[in-house]
C-alpha cells in the first residue's frame, strides 16, 4: 500500500496543517510506502517571491523530520525536484473535461476571497491527479474539504483509463473524522487565507496570546457547558489522549469551569507535546546538511516511481 501527501509551502505551517494532514500521514508511516512532498508548483498559484518559496520549502521540510517523519520508512520530497509530473499533468488534462474543473469549490472559493483567477489556479485539480497518481497512490490523507480534490482524481484516472487502457490505480482519501476540520481562531475552518491560524512553532507568547484570543460564548462560569460546541475543547482534544479529553469533558459539563482554565489548560497541553518537536527542530535547524541530503535522497527515490508511471502512461498514449 502506497499513501501520499503534498502540503503547499505557502507560509508557516499550522495546527490545520499538522493534524488534518502532517499527523495522519507520520501516523501512517509504519502502515505502507509513505511519500510526502512539498507542494512548490502548488504554491507558486499564490506565491509570488522567490525568497519566500525557499524558505517556506525549507521550513515545510524541516517542520516534518521535526514532528516524526522518520526517512527511513518515508519519502520526503520537493515537488520541484521531480519534473515527471508536468508531463503527467499534460496527458491528464487532455482528457479532463472542462466542467469537472468548473466544479471543483477550491477555485470558486479562492476567486471569491479575491484571489486572481488564472490558468495554475483552476487547473490545480489537474496537478494534483498527477501528484497523487504519478506514484500510484492507495491512500491520501485529507480534510473532508479536501476530498473533492481525490475525488476529482479519480473522475480523471477513470475516464484516462478508459480512453487509453489501465495505467492508474484509484486512490482513496483517508480521513480521519476526529481531525475532519480543524477549527480557527474564530470559528471558521483553520486557513492561512483567514488569518486565523496558530503557527505550529510559533513563539509560545504568541500561541499563548492566540489561544486567549478564540471566540468562545457568554456562558457564565458557573454554568455547565457543550464541549461538542465549543472550539476550545474541539482544538484540546486534538492534542489529548482520551482519558484527558473526557476529564475536560467532565468539567465542561459540571459547572465551575470557565472557558479562561480551558484555554490555559489547551496553552498546556500544546507545550507538552510540542516540546520534543521543538527540540528536534532547533537540531535540524543547526544541521542543514542532514535536511538536504534527506531531500535529494527522497526525490531520487520518488523519480524512479515517477519514471515508471510516465513510462507506462507514454506508452498508453503513443509517446513511446
């Protein structure tokens, strides 16, 4: 079983980023071939400084290794450094119908927050695909809005497959239902795009200073109150195990727990399993070389899957 993942370096990542799609993959790493890869082309819709794509590349990579991705059971990867799935792209496009394009909601939403409209941004779809099915991919970890986006693939493997013979296995999308949408700051789904986001390795006067800041309601100290609506404990029991999620519960439901020793409680928790992240970040950090070299021998890795694909899609078509 293959699984794959991409995460756009198109800023620091995030507590959305690390639990909807960081988590589940270094989860997933001792369940099959694991290939992960900084998403640049993906990035390059909205970044447009070169500076800035290096280093957020960077920072991606570095924010991997750091929370547990381990490359000897994984495939870390720049999306760059494997030109293959431009070729792909263009085989896939020239049988993905311009309507399935149309409906994809990730290009209506970011048109609607003002994002210029442009060919990289309504043929993302198309990019994707060849990400996921350059590698034949079995499994793609994904927010539940993101499955459209495997969905999406799958129309085009399919209907490749059709025209041409059997090349493209099918992926699934894996979500994992506690971690389906993460919550922002304010209540809307965790985004970059929202500015309401709290940085995976932010200060933690920062994360501190955030955490105090989420919208909560006016339910009285005294009162009992609803963990399941309240983004608070939504974002605690990401990082709790199940006995400290059903203790946070309990207070919740008995009364005499404010929203206030919730949010510290969340502050705690995140610095005790952000710790030893942190400490392993501030080594990469110090030693680029190490970084670099998992780098160059995960793109090496990813090309010879990547060679086989293309090869075999080239043949399907007549490029051989």
């Amino acid at each position: 079983m293959r699984i794959l993942t991409g995460v756009q370096p198109s800023g620091q990542l995030h507590w959305g980023n690390y639990f909807g799609a960081m988590k589940p993959i270094i989860d997933s790493q001792d369940k099959g071939e694991t290939f992960v890869f900084v998403a640049q082309y993906h990035a390059l819709t909205t970044v447009h400084d070169a500076g800035r794509l290096r280093t957020a590349t960077w920072d991606v990579a570095l924010d991997f290794l750091a929370c547990g991705l381990d490359p000897a059971k994984a495939c870390l990867f720049r999306q760059g450094d494997v030109p293959e799935v431009h070729e792909l792209a263009w085989l896939l496009s020239v049988v993905t119908p311009m309507g399935l394009l149309e409906r994809c909601h990730s290009y209506k939403d970011k048109l609607a927050r003002g994002i210029p409209a442009s060919h990289g941004l309504f043929a993302y779809p198309v990019l994707m695909a060849a990400d996921i099915l350059l590698y034949q991919s079995d499994l793609v970890p994904v927010g539940r809005d993101q499955k459209q986006h495997v969905e999406v693939t799958r129309d085009i493997a399919a209907k490749f497959n059709q025209t041409f013979g059997e090349v493209f296995r099918l992926p699934e999308p894996l979500i994992a239902e506690k971690v389906a949408v993460i919550p922002g700051l304010d209540g809307q789904k965790m985004s970059k795009s929202y500015n309401n986001t709290i940085g995976l390795f932010d200060d933690p006067k920062d994360v501190k200073a955030k955490i105090m800041r989420i919208a909560t309601d006016s339910t009285p100290l005294e009162a009992p109150k609803d963990p399941d609506t309240c983004r608070v404990f939504a974002l605690y029991r990401l990082f709790a195990d199940d006995a400290e999620a059903e203790e946070m519960r309990r207070n919740y439901l008995r009364g005499g727990y404010g929203y206030g020793h919730a949010k510290k409680a969340l502050f705690e928790i995140y610095q005790r399993k952000m710790a030893p992240f942190r400490e392993r970040r501030d080594y990469l950090a110090a030693h680029p070389e190490e970084v670099e070299a998992t780098l160059r021998a995960g793109a090496e890795r990813a090309r010879r899957a990547a060679r086989d694909t293309l090869a075999a899609a080239r043949r399907a078509v007549g490029l051989d």
